[in-house]
C-alpha cells in the first residue's frame, strides 16, 4: 500500500479501533502518533496508550504518544506541533476519538450532549483545520474520518447525540474534501457495529436482535475498519475524496 515510513495521526488511538489502525499502519512500516486523553470513558487511557506503543514498538515502526483532548484548540494545536518537531510532517490524519451516552434520550445533560459534539464533531475540526496547514506546506495529506451508520440512520433515541455528531462528520468530510482539493484528500469510514469497549457493555439480547440484522451475522472486528483506513490512506484510493464508506457487514 505504499505507506512506508508515512507519519501517521491517529486520534483516540490508545483502544479499539484507533489501537487496531496503529498497529495496522505500523505493520505497513508507517510512523506513528498514537493521541490518548484520560477521562470517565477511560481512566486507564494513559496506561493502553503506553501498550499500543510497546507494540509497535515490537513490530518495527516509530511512534510517540501525546496526551490530547481533541475538543480543546490549545491541546490540538500543541499535539500538532509536537508531531511535526518530532516526524518533520503529518502524512495522514485519522480522526478517530468519539465518545457516546448510551442513555434514555431525555435523561441526557446539555453538558452531555455538549461533551459528545465537542470531541465527535468539534474535534474533526480542530485536529484537520491544524493537521491540514502542515500537509498543505507539504503538498499532500489524506484524512479520514470515522463517522458512524448511525450518521446514515437514526439508530435509537438513546444515541441522538451520537447520530447527530456522526451526521456532521459526513457533512464535515464532504466540505473538507472540498475545501482542501486537489492536494489533501479526505474521505470517512460509517462503520456498523464493531467488537470494541465502546459496544462492550450492550445487553445481550440487543446484541443478538443487532446481529440478526447484519448479513454477515456477526459485529466486525476493529481489524477489518483499520483495513479500509489504510486502503483510504494509500495511493491505492489516489482517486477518491468526498466518499463515505460504509462498513456494516450488510445490515437491514
């Protein structure tokens, strides 16, 4: 796929599937920045991030793990900066990190629902607005966006605010894409459901009525989202911007 030796920033990447596209680009012999932020989400988010840089480590590749809470401009712009002190340039941005309250719609706080499109949808921004300015002084750059099927459809009431920071990232992507062509391209991933913390927590009998709908009978595994990731992030996709993948196994 022609990533070798690539600089590659991954927001959220101390689990999941930012953890699985780390190790992924690492394996292609890319430099890696692996983003983590500690919160009620995940406390130990330090402590996973330092395990995603042994094992990159212990494939091959570089990397340096910064603390960054994406929905914060000064943090951003500073995560940044380190990356580019460090790697010389930023190839390919993932804008991974999303958090969601999986929680009855009404029983959701303004500052709840303010958390989630400050670090789904604020955080897109931020980090492709700074991450952007370094790969136009270099001429190229792709980002790719993790979106969500929920962005597509209403999932449940219990994740409006989650659906509607999803949406925004496809509606974001496409403007970017616009935006910074012909040099960056920017494409999203709309995953379905996907074996990751995030999901852990579900009630079994949800699982099993969500995966009846799914062709393949199954959530994917984060492995099989880095994949498109790194096809979206490789001259493999030089013709495509603007796109939204979906990934959701077949879901009816």
């Amino acid at each position: 796929m022609n990533l070798k030796d690539k600089v590659i920033m991954i927001t959220g990447s101390s689990r999941g599937i930012g953890r699985a596209t780390a190790l992924r680009f690492a394996k292609e012999g890319a430099k890696i920045i692996v983003d983590y932020h500690i919160s009620e989400f995940e406390p130990d988010a330090e402590e996973n991030a330092k395990k995603v840089i042994e094992e990159i480590k212990k494939i091959g590749s570089d990397s340096i793990m910064i603390r960054c809470d994406v929905s914060e401009e000064k943090e951003v712009k500073s995560m940044v900066d380190k990356a580019v002190k460090k790697f010389g340039r930023i190839d390919i941005l993932v804008n991974n990190a999303g958090i969601v309250y999986d929680i009855p719609l009404f029983d959701k706080t303004l500052e709840q629902w303010k958390r989630v499109l400050d670090v789904n949808l604020i955080g897109v921004f931020l980090c492709s607005k700074y991450v952007s300015k370094q790969m136009l002084k270099q001429g190229s750059g792709a980002i790719i966006n993790i979106s969500s099927t929920n962005g597509i459809g209403a999932n449940s009431p219990f994740s409006a605010d989650y659906d509607a920071s999803k949406a925004g990232v496809i509606s974001l992507t496409k403007n970017l894409a616009e935006e910074l062509a012909p040099n960056i391209r920017v494409n999203a991933i709309a995953p379905g459901w996907i074996n990751t913390e995030m999901n852990s927590k579900l009630p079994e009998d949800f699982v099993k009525e969500e995966t009846g709908k799914i062709f393949l009978k199954r959530f994917a595994k984060p492995e099989e989202i880095a994949s498109v990731v790194a096809f979206l992030a490789s001259d493999d996709a030089s013709f495509m911007t603007g796109s939204i993948v979906v990934v959701d196994g077949g879901y009816k």
